[in-house]
C-alpha cells in the first residue's frame, strides 16, 4: 500500500484494493482495521469462509484465491470488532450484483479499448468562453422497454446521442450511475463507489457509452455522491464493526436523508473518496463530475448555524486540487445551495477549486416569478433583475434538474402561470431569458419538449406528447434557442466578465417588459421580454448607440406555435431620448413573447 493512502492524498487506492484478475485467480484486498477476521466467500469456493492474512500494510487483509473468475460473486465475511460477523460487499468492488442481491462481482474494467483519441486531447480546458448546454439525463427512465427493466448504456446510446445532438446539447450529464440498492433514491444513496450500476449493463456497456458520445462530439459527465453513502449493513457503514467511514458522533453520523455522512477527519476516507472520483475519470474517460450535496460538507449537516466543517472543507480543496492536477480539461461542477464564498475560485486563492456553481438561486427566483399571475408581476418585477446583482460572485451554471419536477414541485412548463394553451408562450419566453442570460446550461430529460407528468424514475418520459402541435413546436423552439447559444460567441464568450452584460430596460414594472444586451466583441445580442398578458403596439426602448436591430429568433412564431409570420424584421434606431439614452427604437410586443435581435453598428433614422 502506498503510504498516501494512511496521510488523506491517495487518488489512486483502487489500483491497490479491491478484487484484481491475475493469472489463473484473483488477488482479494480490503481494508478493515478493527476486525478481528476476515475471510472471503465466494461462487469460487462454495461460500466457504476461506480466511484472508494481514498485510504489513496497516489495516489491510489479502487473499490471492486460485481458479477464482472474472464474472464470479463474492462478499467479504468479516468477524468485527464487538463479536458480530456480517458479509459485507467489497467497498472497491468494480461489479455487483442485480439488486436486490448485494454481492461483489470480479470485473474487468481495462480490456475495453477507447477510440476516443482525439476528443480527449482535444477537450477545452478555456471551457469558460465555450457554449456548454447540459443534458441531464436518468438512464433507466429516458426511454423504457416494454414490460420490466432498462435499456443497457450500448442499447441506448445510437437514440440518446442523436437526440442530444439534434437538440442542440453539448454534455450528457447521467444521474448517479454508482450502485445502489433502491431504485428510489435515483443513485444518491450510493453502496458502490466504484462500480456502475448493473441496471443498465456492464462496465464495458458503460464505457462503450462514453466512447461512442467522445466520437460524436458529445461530453459525457457523472453525478458524484462524495458527501454521504448508503446507510445498508452490507455495505459501509460500520464496515469493520466501528465507525469506519462515518462520523461516530450520533448528532452527525445520519444525515437529513437517512444516509450516512462521509467521515473527511479521516485520511482514509479522503482517499477513498479521491480514488473513486479519479476512478470515474480515469476508467471511464468521463469529461467530468457534478458533485452533489456540497452545503453538507462544507456546514455541518448542511446548517450554516452549525458552523464550517472545516475538515468538509480541506477535502473538497484537497480533492478538487488533486484532480485539476491530474485532469485538468475536466468539469468539476459543485450543487451547492449555501452562500459560502469562493467556491469556483482557485484553490491556491483559498477557493474550494470548482469550475462551476450552480445557480439554484436563479433557478427559485425564476420559476417563482412565472408561476405568478400577470398582475402580481409588477410588484415582483426587480426579482428577475435580481440574479444579476449577485452573478459575477461566482462562476454560475443556469440549472433547471430533476429536483425541479419532483416532489409536488410539478414541471416546468406546467408551473408557467395560467391554462394549458397560455403556458406555452410564458415556457417559450422562460428559456429565450435562460438562454440568453450569462451562465452554462443545464436541463432535466423532459423539459426540452414540455412535459407536463412530473418525473418518476419507474416510467419513460411521455414521448406521445410529441404528436400534440403545441408541445413539438416548444420542442422547435428549445432546439432554435440551442443552436443560437451554440452559434453566437455574445451569448457564451467572456460571459464571466460583468462588461458582457448590460440591462437595456428594467424600469418598466407597470408593463413588466425588460430588455438586455449581451456581447463583448463585435457581436451583440439585444433580447427583449414581455411578460404581462398585454399587447404594447410601437414599445419604445431606450439604446446608446445608433444601431440596426435585424431579428433572429421570435418566440410568437408560427412554427413554434404563436401567431406571428415567419418574417424577420429589421428596426433602426432614431435620434431622441429615452429613459436617459440617446437613441431609441420602437416595436411590437405581443402577450408572453420574447424577440431576438442581431445588433449592428452605426446605422440610424
């Protein structure tokens, strides 16, 4: 054992412990301090205890078992510490059974062969003024097969790429795929950190899936549960009869969701938990992670009144760090809800080392702002401009997830005020303002086209409702506002600095109309939004400049399903004040629509 894995700096502790294949058997490890013994049992010896030796390595118990097989179930039996003995799944098993069974499985994660070249040394490491639109996706409930189970990775790869494709995606970010036990908890509460779900395959399928997206210009990131695990007694908690991986402090052992929270005063823990994220990286060629839960390891159950837990802290800089030395192009993409600050600034800055940040705050005050009635707009008005008084804090992802069409929350779209033909302009004009404000994007399955069904893992998205207008037509338009964003360097260069951005129109509360315009080089976007029920004929809106304003996207369009001719419209602007800026334009503005415009230099009335 290489002694960082005793000192908190290992990343590669999986190379070590686990089941490795080797010539005619397979070399068992696992590292259980306080046992007083452990054997292994397996399909290999009739689940026989056959008993494992200590290892000089400290706490670390091995077994090389000849005739032992790739493909083979085991468990490791361990009398613990206290007199009990329990069969315990191998805490860096690569394979696993089909819940509800619990076994290990042998697995060879390295005879796959990646194609993947090109892509990988090729991946942007200035991601920052690249356009990244994410696609999150629940492997098992994206499309379903008839009759019971899932898809595998490689079934469901050829549809689920070209999808992303044609809709204008560059990432595919994939709900925990690490094993767990209930369907339920969607992959959050993990027993296997190193081995991916048999649910949808094995792990070439898995890496096949990977591969093929690198080879269609797709990313492809995971979901990484680092604060907390599974709370099963197969698994880890109290794996060796004492508080192995968890906190022993009763008020801090569970966390709010039943599970056990990630003891990180322990080096131990810090190495496990770096080595399964580099496992994913490493093995799997993932473009990057989205590490849930952060507010629970930077505050003490998540509770800023309970104070930093500053061992959270040092591992989130210990493991961020380490990981940008070894993958620099990597995502690291924290959900953190919290206010702490400096969570993407460098770690050599005294930042916790992300890239990104989601935004949840953007998120609640958004959708909270069009569930409103029209006439509750005007008093709420500044909540939309709100967002970008805080947005330059930190490195801010848009995020609209799964958590958002769950739970009673309902979906997007079918939170947009109003009855079912009057969502579908306020929906389109909800992602013309997503879009087209500074920050990444990201999307939950479904939302691209309007579902209406809140989300439940057990059933495949409601694809029927593609044959209703409204619904491909917002289809239409999701996909127009993704080529836009891909296409425009204004909408995605330099947006991280403040100069990229500039409200044109936020007084207007009594009409509830707002315009900004985003660009820092030679091309500028000017998007403008009406969010009342009101049709304001020749709506005049102030500009600095003389400028010609040629339309590119419209959200009333007849094919996206308004009212308004397929007819781009060029405006000028003409000499005369308005709210305090020398030029001004005029335009129509129909109920819950949004426009576009391309803006050029120096042309006036």
């Amino acid at each position: 054992m290489i002694p960082s894995f005793y000192d908190g700096s290992s990343f590669t502790a999986y190379t070590f412990l686990g089941a490795h294949i080797e010539p005619n058997g397979v070399l068992f490890r696992v590292y259980a301090p306080n046992a007083n013994a452990v054997s292994v049992i397996g399909d290999f010896n009739g689940w026989q205890p056959a008993p494992m030796e200590r290892e000089e390595n400290p706490g670390v118990w091995y077994l090389w078992y000849e005739g032992a097989q790739e493909g083979q179930s085991y468990k490791y039996r361990i009398d613990e510490y206290g007199g009990r003995t329990r069969d315990r799944a191998d805490p860096f098993g690569r394979g696993s059974e089909l819940r509800p069974a619990t076994c290990s499985v042998i697995t060879e994660t390295g005879r796959f062969q990646f194609t993947d070249e090109k892509w990988m040394k090729g991946r942007a490491a200035d991601f920052y003024n690249k356009p990244i639109n994410i696609y999150e996706v629940h492997m098992g409930s994206w499309k379903k097969p008839d009759g019971e189970g899932w898809y595998t990775c490689r079934e469901i790869a050829g549809d689920l790429i070209a999808y992303a494709k044609a809709h204008g995606f560059t990432h595919i970010e994939l709900l925990p795929l690490s094993e767990h036990p209930s369907d339920e908890s969607w992959g959050y509460q993990v027993t296997g950190f190193f081995c991916p779900t048999p649910r949808y395959g094995t792990a070439e399928d898995l890496q096949y899936f990977v591969n093929e997206c690198h080879r269609s210009g797709i990313g492809v990131l995971f979901d990484f549960v680092p604060v907390h695990f599974a709370p099963d007694d197969y698994a880890l908690f109290e794996f060796d009869g004492t508080h192995l991986y968890e906190y022993p402090f009763d008020d801090v052992t569970r966390s709010e969701w039943g599970s056990c929270n990630f003891n990180f005063s322990r080096a131990e823990v810090r190495s496990f938990l770096q080595s399964a994220a580099h496992y994913w990286l490493d093995v799997y060629h993932f473009d990057g992670l989205r590490m849930d839960a952060i507010r629970n390891a930077i505050y003490w159950q998540g509770d800023e009144n309970r104070g930093i837990n500053h061992d959270g802290v040092a591992f989130l800089r210990g493991l961020n760090g380490g990981l940008k030395e070894r993958f620099p192009t990597a995502l690291l993409i924290a959900e953190d809800s919290s206010a702490y600050l400096k969570v993407t600034a460098p770690i050599q800055y005294d930042g916790l080392g992300f890239d990104f940040k989601w935004n949840l705050g953007w998120m609640h005050d958004t959708l909270e702002f069009f569930q409103l009635p029209p006439e509750q707009r005007t008093a709420q008005y500044g909540r939309l401009c709100w967002p970008m008084s805080y947005f330059y804090n930190d490195l801010f992802l848009l995020p609209l997830s799964h958590d958002e069409v769950v739970h009673g929350k309902t979906t997007v779209l079918q939170r947009m005020w109003g009855d079912y033909e009057q969502k579908f302009p306020q929906g389109r004009t909800f992602y013309t303002l997503m879009f087209t404000q500074p920050g990444k994007k990201l999307n939950f399955m479904g939302n691209e086209f309007g579902q209406l069904r809140e989300w439940d893992e057990k059933r495949g998205q409601d694809w029927d409702l593609l044959k209703y207008p409204l619904h491909d037509s917002f289809m239409e338009w999701f996909s127009a506002l993704s080529r836009l964003y891909f296409i425009h360097p204004a909408l995605h260069a330099d947006e991280y600095n403040a100069a990229s951005f500039r409200w044109i129109e936020n007084s207007s509360p009594a009409q509830c109309v707002y315009a900004y315009e985003r660009g820092l080089g030679r091309e500028r976007l000017l998007a403008v939004l009406n969010l009342s029920r009101n049709f304001y004929p020749g709506f005049p809106i102030g500009f600095d400049r003389p400028a010609v304003l040629v339309e590119a996207l419209n959200s009333d369009w007849q094919r996206y399903g308004g009212g308004t001719p397929e007819e781009p419209r060029t405006l000028r602007t003409h000499a005369g004040a308005h709210h305090d800026m020398p030029y001004s334009f005029a335009m129509d503005l129909v109920p819950f629509g949004s426009v576009i415009y391309l803006v050029k230099e120096g042309h006036t009335e």
